[in-house]
C-alpha cells in the first residue's frame, strides 16, 4: 500500500489517462492549501488551456478512501471527474476576471466571511481583515452564486491595493451586499420541521416575540442561501432587531461559519455548561472548517453591545467584589469620621482640660 505522499504522487501521474485530449499539455501541480480554521489540505490543479482560473480538486479524501481499499486507479479516475466537473465553474468565474480590478462592479458582489482570530493568524495573513472582539471578519468577492453554491476569490491586501479603497469601505459594502442577500431569523424547532417536511419556516426577525410562551425557544440567524450567513452576527443594527424581537438579552452560540443560534436569556442559563456544548458539538458534529469558534457570546439586547460571555462574567463577578469593598471601606470610614468630628468638637469645647480617666469614658462611649 502507497503511503500518503506516494498516493498523491500516483494520482499526479497518471491522472491525464482518464482526462480528454483538450488536457494533454497540462502542467499539473500538488499544493498544500490553508483552510478556515487551520485545516490543511492537498489539492491537484490541472489547468485546461490558458484558462486563468483553475479549480482545486482536493485528494486528502480520497486517500482515506484508498485506505479503506478502495483502487487506486479508481481514485484517480475520480479525480479526473471531478476535474472535468468543475470546468463550467471555472468558465464562469473566468468571465468575471476581467473586471476583477473594477471596485464599482465588484462591490455589490462582496460578501463577509467570519473565523476565529486565534484559529486563523497564517491563514489571514495576506487578506484584508477587520477585528470584531473574539472574531475576524475577512472579505470574499462572489462571481458565482447560486443554489448549486458559491464560486469565490478572496479579497487580499493586494486587490484592495488595486482597488484603490480601504478596508473600512469594503467592509461598509460587504455588509450592505449581505443585508441585499437577505437576513432570516428562524425557529429551530420550525426549522427542524422544514427540514423534514419540506417549506421554509417564517422570518420572525421583524416580529415582537413572546418568549415566554415558547417552549425552549432557540433561533437561527442565517442568511436566505444558508452560506456564509454567521458574519450577520457582526452587524450592530441586525443584533438590536433580534433583542426587539426577543425583547431580552441573549447568547449568541458560533454554530458554523453559516449560521449562529441565538438563546434568549432567561437567568436560567449558564456560560460554562454553554460554552461545553458548542465545543462538544463542534468535535463531533461540524466539519474542521465549517466551524466558527468555541466562544459563546453574550449580547444586551437593548444596546446591541457583544462580548465574550465568560469574560463578561468575570468582569461583573470582579465588579461586584469592587463595590463590596468600597461599600466596606465607606463604613469603616463613616464610624472614623464620626469619632474624628467628636473629638473636633470637645477640643473646641476646652474637653482636652477633662481629666484622663474621664476622656477614656467618653471615648469608649463614642
């Protein structure tokens, strides 16, 4: 059996037996790719022409197929499918090239994507970023977007260069072109039912809820594609219709890069039970690069202000030690003071000619 190496090495090869003669003098090429959240992966490139975008198709997957005793001349053939697969996609985002040095037709196209700063540092390095608390926040321009997905190229320091604008402008547009794609609030209970059942569950966003009367209430916040819709949470004004809705504050829970879940808080609710949850779903449940963080956040509903929830109570439970001990030292104080101006006014009144003995009573009195 190859080892990993040797499994990509093959796959490099012999790939071109399984592709049309339109890739005969492909110049084919393995490159280790950065993914969201530290993820490293192996991806083939095998260019068709002079095509300037080439798709990545990734083998890593394949090898653990292999693995399991799967052929390898079959893995290959795979590759060399998926390859010709994505060909239509790379055609269409080649047509947007051109204009890819044009800010005013590619502002409306933008879309903010939304990581973990400690999980990302080497992969933001050459992207345009904006820090937002726990979160980063970096900028992708969609020349594809459809129901079948999104064919995307990052905004880095470079493109922004070009652009001749700064980040502060491309933030502003990406948020405005996120908002254009369409802002949901959704039920999960609801959203599990369409899930099953079919249809869409209702846009509560605008509505005035009485949490109350509902049984567990947990929401999803998302955009209409359900891609990339978690960078919403960054949106101040966004937040504050959620805490209209609602009418409380709430816990915001980093599900995945496409979706948070909001918890209102009912008192009932504690940090460290919470912030145990998303860790253990994303272990188990979400894919390295889907996720969002571990981090839950905690968002006064009436301000729209987020924080890092178990820093926030950490920072009241040390506020409250604070007045503790002001609250004591003002006491201790006030019998201090009291003492002082007694003495201030018996020396006024001549007392220091009182004899010792009766300046001692007087003092234990007071």
């Amino acid at each position: 059996m190859m080892n990993r190496k040797e499994f990509y090495e093959y796959v490099k090869d012999n790939v071109k037996e399984y592709l049309p003669e339109s890739y005969k003098d492909a110049e084919i090429k393995l490159q280790e790719v950065v993914k969201n959240n530290g993820l490293k992966l192996t991806g083939i490139t095998i260019p068709k022409g002079n095509q300037r975008t080439v798709p990545t198709v990734y083998l890593d997957s394949l090898y653990q197929k292999y693995v399991n005793g799967k052929d390898a001349d079959s893995c290959v053939g795979d590759v060399a499918d998926m390859r010709i697969e994505a060909q239509d996609k790379a055609e269409f985002i080649d047509m947007g090239v051109p204009d890819i040095f044009d800010y005013e037709k590619m502002k409306d196209k933008l879309q903010v994507r939304i990581c973990d700063r400690e999980w990302n540092e080497e992969r933001l390095a050459d992207k345009v970023v904006t820090e937002h608390g726990d979160f980063d926040a970096y900028y992708a321009v969609n020349l594809k977007e459809n129901e079948n997905g999104i064919g995307s190229i990052p905004v880095t320091i470079s493109l922004m260069n070009e652009w001749g604008v700064s980040a502060e402008q491309i933030q502003t547009d990406a948020m405005a072109a996120d908002q254009n794609r369409g802002v949901v609030l959704m039920d999960m209970n609801e959203m599990v039912k369409s899930m099953i059942f079919g249809g869409e569950p209702e846009n509560l966003l605008h509505e005035k809820l009485d949490i109350e009367a509902i049984e567990n209430p947990m929401f999803c916040l998302t955009n209409t594609q359900k891609m990339n819709g978690a960078s919403l949470l960054l949106q101040e004004d966004i937040r504050k219709q959620i805490g209209e809705c609602l009418g409380s504050d709430y816990f915001v829970l980093p599900s995945s890069i496409h979706e948070v879940l909001i918890l209102p808080d009912n008192g009932m609710l504690e940090v460290p039970e919470l912030n145990a949850m998303v860790k253990e779903v994303n272990e188990t449940q979400v894919e390295r690069q889907e996720q969002l963080s571990d981090k839950v956040q905690f968002c006064d509903g009436k301000t729209a202000v987020m924080e890092n929830a178990e820093r926030r109570e950490t920072r009241l439970e040390k506020a409250k030690e604070a007045e503790k001990v002001t609250a004591k030292t003002k006491a201790k104080g006030g019998i201090h003071g009291k003492l002082e101006k007694a003495k201030a006014e018996i020396k006024a009144k001549g007392a220091d000619t009182i004899p010792k003995d009766k300046a001692k009573d007087l003092a234990t009195v007071l």
